[in-house]
C-alpha cells in the first residue's frame, strides 16, 4: 500500500510539474496549438494509424523537451542569476534541442500529409478550386511551421540569460 502512495504522488508530482510549465511557459503553450492544429490537420486528412504514430512520438518529444528545457532554465536560474558565459551556453542547448525536435517534427508532419500521393491529391483537392483556396492553403502551412517551430523563445517571465 505505501508503494501505491508513493508512485500516486510521484504522477500527481510529475502532473504538477506539467501543468506549472504549461501555465508558465509561452512556449509549451505554443506547442500546444501546434498539437492541436496537428492533430485537426489528421483527422481532416484521414492519416493511417502508423502516421499517427509518428505525429504522436514526435509531439511528445517536443513538449517533453521543453518540459526538460524549463527544468534546466530554472535550475540554472537558481544557480545564478548573474551573467555567466557556462549557463548561457547549458541555457542555449536545452533550448536548441527543443528548436532541433521542433524542426524535425515540422518536416514529419509535412512529409505525412504531403508526401504520399493520396494524402497531396487530397489537399490539393481542398484548395485546387480557387485563388483564395490556394491562398487559404499558403497561410495554413505557413502558420502550421510557425507554429511547429515555437520560433518565439522567451517566456512570460523573461529570458534572463
């Protein structure tokens, strides 16, 4: 029964810890929406389980490095709130590794829905009738990879590196 207590604490800890970045971090929030709009954008498209797969996995590993990312940040704002050239640089990769996933989860989503013929014949379909239908479509992708790629990297409580 103790074990049951301490692993419950453990998820509802790990679930604090989640909800705290989500709330704090403009960034998680971000991706976020892009999972959203991901996710809207597959089931417009009818995507094939294994697709999903791949979205899923690559959604997760982005919110999951940004979770890791704001663990680091504070941290090392703990640590010092001074300038020092070594938390910088330890700031910055944790950031980039989040931009790097972003980026690659970008290219996968946009291989999925693009890159097999019935998925292009699909969205072309959608938009082939009109200029503003293409236009409609032009905005989607363009707002999907900003989206996708967080490219906003400060947070609501400002990045003091």
């Amino acid at each position: 029964m103790k074990a049951l207590r301490r692993l419950l604490r453990s998820f509802r800890c790990a679930g604090a810890g989640v909800w705290e970045t989500i709330r704090t971090e403009r960034n998680m929030r971000i991706h976020l929406c892009a999972v959203a709009f991901v996710v809207i954008c597959g089931i417009w498209q009818g995507l094939a389980p294994a697709h999903w797969a791949l979205e899923l996995i690559c959604c997760g590993a982005v919110m999951g490095l940004e979770l890791v990312n704001t663990a680091i940040e504070n941290l090392c704002d703990r640590v010092s709130r001074e300038r020092d050239e070594q938390i910088r640089r330890c700031k910055d990769a944790a950031a980039g590794a989040v931009l790097v996933m972003a980026a690659v989860s970008a290219a996968v989503w946009l291989l999925l829905l693009l890159g097999t013929p019935a998925y292009r014949q699909r969205f072309a379909g959608h938009f082939a009738g009109s200029a503003a239908g293409w236009l409609i479509g032009a905005l989607w992708l363009i707002c999907s990879l900003v989206f996708s790629l967080g490219l906003d990297n400060k947070t609501d409580k400002g990045d003091k590196k």
